[in-house]
C-alpha cells in the first residue's frame, strides 16, 4: 500500500493503518489494544509521512516489532494488511469511531 496514491491510504491514517496492520496481524479487533499513543505520538506518525519521508519509522508496539515506510507498515517482519476488515473501532449505535484513541 502506497500512502501517496492508494485510495483507501487517502481515507486512513498512517497511524490508523498501524493500528490495523497490528490488529489484524494478532487476529484482535482494534479497539482491543492499547491506545497507540502509549507507545508513540500518532500525529507524528502522520506528519512525518504527509511530509513525504522516504525513510523508514521503527518501534515496538504490543509487544510487535513495527516498521512503517511509504509502502506501509510491516509487523513482525510481515507485510499485513493495514486496512479495517470491517468498520472497527466504530460503535454502530452512535457512529462514533474510537481507533487511535
């Protein structure tokens, strides 16, 4: 997934994606681990690739080893997919979206 060019990136986050790539790599619903905010500042994480860094972003989140680059986040060594299985993280009740929180 390219950050800069793929339809789905434009309407997700680099930290959200994160977030999902972990979720799905461990098989949890999102808003099952721990706000990503705990770890490192998800506005950050944003800010430096919407400024179009062509490094790349290594930490440890839940336990997993993270790496982000324009193609995306990879966890564990594995490029997972980073995109929401379903509407995770939102409350069908209120609308209301928690992921990232």
């Amino acid at each position: 997934m390219s950050f800069s060019s793929d339809a789905i990136a434009q309407e997700t986050t680099v930290h959200e994606s994160v977030i999902y790539a972990v979720a799905n790599a461990v098989g949890v619903d999102p808003i099952d681990l721990d706000p990503l905010y705990d770890t490192i500042d998800p506005e950050a994480v944003d800010a430096l690739f919407d400024d179009g860094f062509e490094g790349q972003l290594a930490f440890t989140y839940e336990g997993h080893d993270v790496v982000v680059t324009s193609d995306g986040p990879t966890v564990d060594g594995v490029q997972v997919d980073a995109r929401p299985v379903r509407a995770a993280g939102v409350r069908e009740d209120s609308g209301t979206s928690t992921v990232g929180q």
